[in-house]
C-alpha cells in the first residue's frame, strides 16, 4: 500500500531514518 502511495506521488520515498513524508493531504472524507 505504502509503495503505491510513493508511485503516485502521496509520500515522498523512505527517508534514511526510516520516515517518510506525506507530500499530498489525505482525501477528504464525505
């Protein structure tokens, strides 16, 4: 799930320290 966030650009890829960042918002939720 994770990868397919990466590919489509939602997170960035896997920071040295093992984090990543979320680079889009979540979908909202209506």
């Amino acid at each position: 799930m994770i990868e397919s966030m990466e590919a489509a650009g939602v997170v960035s890829e896997m920071g040295s320290n093992g984090s990543r960042e979320v680079i889009a918002p979540p979908p909202p939720r209506d």
